[in-house]
C-alpha cells in the first residue's frame, strides 16, 4: 500500500533538485524514494553539509531546515 508524503521546502532547493532529476531521466519523487527507503535501510544518513562541524550543521539546519520564509517555500509531494 503507498501513501502520500508531503513536506515543504525553500522553492530554490526544490527548483535544484527538478532540474539535477530530470538532467538525469528521473522525477524528483524517484529521488526521495531512493534517499527514503535508503534511510530506512541504514544505508544512507542524512547530511546537509558533510564538510562543516556539528556545530556549523546545527546553526545552518536552525537557519534554514526549520524555520523557512514562507515565501521562498515550495511543496513537494511524492507517493511511497
């Protein structure tokens, strides 16, 4: 059985991610299921920026993972 998953996300982010997907003959739900069922797996772990500190990742996810303009967020809705 799937579902519906729905998030919001900066609208340049979603915008990257169309482009970088479609540039590689995928839809950007192909990708999130892959980084999803990767996840659930222990294969993949999430890192926004895997070069900078702990430190860095936390104020940059505190910045922007968390508290978004609202007009500079986009929806992206994938079925899993």
């Amino acid at each position: 059985m799937n579902t519906l998953f729905s998030f919001k996300i900066d609208k340049k982010i979603k915008e990257k991610v169309q482009k970088k997907a479609k540039s590689r003959g995928l839809a950007v739900s192909d990708v999130l299921k892959m980084a999803m069922y990767g996840y659930a797996e222990g294969v993949f772990e999430p890192a926004l920026f895997p070069n900078v500190s702990n430190r860095e990742q936390r104020d940059i996810e505190a910045r922007y993972g968390r508290k978004p303009s609202k007009k500079a967020v986009g929806t992206i809705s994938f079925t899993v």
